[in-house]
C-alpha cells in the first residue's frame, strides 16, 4: 500500500525500520525508569512473654453437690388415741420441745388412775402379809406356832412384794403412754405436712407417721468422687505433684446455682470406704453453718473442695496456650527471640492458668500476647509483661 503513494527501495525499507527500532528501544527505557521501588521489609513483630517458674499453686477440686438435712426425725404415733389438736403451722419451723400434736389424754389418764388404784391394793396385801410374818416369828421361836405356818406366811410377803412391783411397773407404763399423747419436737429444724387431720384415729405402727421434722443448721452436702479421679489423685500424691491437707482437712466452698458463693465455709467430714458398684465413685460429705436457712434439702450447689496443692508447678495463662490438630501448643521464644511451636500436656485449671504436666522446662519463654501475630522461625521483638524489654 505504502508503494502505491510513496515509491520504496532498499535504503528507504532499512531507514524506517531502524527508526521504528529506535522508537521501541526508547519506549523500553522510559517504561523501566517508572517502575515501583522495592517494598521496605517489615520490622519483626512485638510479643509479650514469661518466663516459666516452679510454683505451689491450689489444687481446687469441683463437684456437683446435693444438699441434705444434718437431721431428720420422723414424728409418730406411739400410742392409740384420737388426734386431738395439730398445735403448729404446717412447714414452719420450730424449736426443741415445741407442741406439734396433742392426742386424747382421757383414756390415757383413767388408765393411770386405774394403776395407781391397783398399786395401792398390793401396798395394803404387802402390809398384811409383813404383819402375818412378825406375828408368827416370836411363836415359832417359842415353838408355838410350825415352821410350815412360818413358811407359808413369808411365801405370801415375798408375793405381796412382787405384785406391787408389777402393779408399780404398771403405773410407770401408764404414765409413758399419758406422756406420748403430747407429742413435741426433739430437735429445731422445718416442718412436714401433717398426714392425719383432727379426730383422725391414730395407732402405731406401719402407718403411725404423722409428719416429720428437718435439721437445716447444721447442714449437710454430699457429691460424689469417681474411681477415675479417685486414681488419678493416687497417682499425682505418689508423684508429688499432688499434696493433701494435714489430718484430710480439706475446706468446701459451695456455689449456688445463681453464680453466687455460699457465705458460710465448710469442711469435709465423712467419705465411704467402699465405691457405690452402680455408679463406681465414692460418697463424700460436708458439713456446713447454714443460720439463714438458705440451703434446703434437695437443692443442687457446686462444691468446691479446697486444701490440696500442686507444689513445684508449671503455670501459664491461658491465653498462652492454642488448640490444633495435633494437640494443645504454645510459641516459646528460643534465645535468639526466633520463634518455637511447642506441644504440651495439659493438667488442671487453676483461676485463669492452665497447669502443664510436660512440655516445658524452667526458664523457657512463652508468648502470651501476639501469638496471631507470628509463625515458627520467625524473629520476634520480647516485650516483659511489666512493658520492658527482655
């Protein structure tokens, strides 16, 4: 085309491309004088560490708890009567002694009457019987009277005397059932729901319940320990890494099922030899001051056992330790501050630190603050938790 509007030969051909190679080697040159510079390298990233240390720190053992009265006494009928009067106020509270049911005394009473009655007879048979006995004692002496007749006389004493021992007993039995028709409290604590109503006839036996009565001061709490936990005690106490309290004197701190702690403090005071076969743990019980009467029969608390500890320990924070794949790990900071993961073993918690079992040796550094911030082999910047550098 270009032939047709400009005639072309060899000198014309090699000027335009070398003009044209001219061109793009200039343009070449330009493009590379506007290339970006080389991006800065970041400095290496602020972490906060600490020092691994040998401490004694609480063992706190946790157990769900039930609440259980210290005292419960089952109020029945002891003997057979009308029931009178109910003398309190169903599920109040009442005191040692206190009134709760008043049976018919009458019946109770003419027996007593009728027994003091027959005693006073066999007083006046025993009399006549001593009178016959000293009678006859000077005459047998003199030969006046046999020593059948003597004989005879003193059987009747000792039988006059032994019925009015009988007749006595039966005096003291009446007096016991006038006694058991006011029935009191033996004990201070809460009451039941009355099963009879007034003019009910009431008998004992299977069926003589009539309420009942429940300690709530002191109070007890019971959980139980499971044969794993059990073991694994064993073994940490073996190793030394687990100390009990002298004497077991272990304190329990119960938390209510709002969050909030129990003000009064307790202790352990029983635990049963043998392991319940259906559940394979072992029962536990605490005692504790409940003067409010805050805690009822029944209710569900968290008990918290304290006393033991873990001597010579390794603790870290929490927030220290990651969860993978492979297990639980940390970044520990070797002496050239390069980055290290770690794997480690994990105990018990105590507040917000986690007790590492292996893993870790003292002195070793571990991260705390900035673990999102590295990758292992990486150089870090330490930062103290007290803000100086390492």
């Amino acid at each position: 085309m270009l032939s047709k509007f400009f005639p072309l030969n060899a000198v014309t051909v090699y000027s335009v491309l070398s003009a044209l190679s001219a061109m793009l080697l200039l343009m070449i040159v330009l493009s590379g004088c506007h290339s970006e510079p080389p991006h800065p390298q970041l400095p290496p990233p602020t972490v906060t560490t600490v020092t691994v240390e040998l401490q004694t720190v609480p063992a706190i053992l946790e157990y769900v708890g039930v609440v259980q009265s210290s005292h419960l006494v089952e109020i029945r009928a002891r003997v057979e009567g009308y029931l009178e009067k109910i003398a309190y106020i169903e599920g109040s509270l009442v005191h040692v002694d206190d009134l709760l049911f008043q049976i018919d005394k009458k019946p109770f009473e003419a027996a007593l009457a009728q027994a003091k009655g027959v005693v006073e007879q066999k007083k006046a048979a025993l009399w006549d019987a001593v009178q016959t006995v000293n009678r006859l004692m000077p005459l047998y002496e003199k030969n006046a009277a046999s020593k059948r007749d003597l004989d005879n006389a003193t059987a009747q004493q000792l039988g006059a005397k032994a019925a009015l021992d009988s007749a006595d007993a039966e005096v003291t039995q009446a007096e016991i059932n006038l006694g058991y028709t006011t029935i009191r409290s033996p004990i201070t604590g809460q009451t039941g729901q009355a099963r009879f109503r007034e003019g009910a006839l009431l008998t004992p036996g299977a069926d003589s319940l009539l309420t009942t009565v429940t300690a709530l001061n002191p109070i007890w709490v019971n959980f139980s320990i499971s044969s794993g936990d059990i073991l694994k005690y064993q073994k940490e106490q073996s190793s030394g890494a687990l100390e009990l309290p002298k004497d077991l004197n272990f304190e329990v701190e119960l938390i209510l099922s709002d969050g909030t702690i129990f003000p009064s403090k307790g202790k352990v005071d029983f635990a049963d030899p043998s392991l319940k076969q259906s559940t394979g743990s072992m029962t536990v019980r605490a005692v504790l001051p409940n003067p409010d009467y805050t805690l009822k029969p029944g209710q569900f608390v968290r008990a918290s056992v304290k006393g033991a500890v873990h001597p010579n320990a390794i603790v870290i924070p929490q927030s220290a330790v990651m969860q993978g794949k492979n297990g639980l790990s940390v970044f520990v900071v070797d002496k050239d501050n390069k980055v290290e993961m770690r794997l480690i073993e994990a105990g018990d918690w105590y507040k917000q630190y986690w007790i590492i079992n292996s893993g870790l040796k003292v002195g070793e550094r571990v991260i705390v603050d900035g673990i999102n911030k590295v990758v292992p082999g990486m150089s870090v910047i330490v930062k103290n938790p007290d803000g100086k550098g390492a």
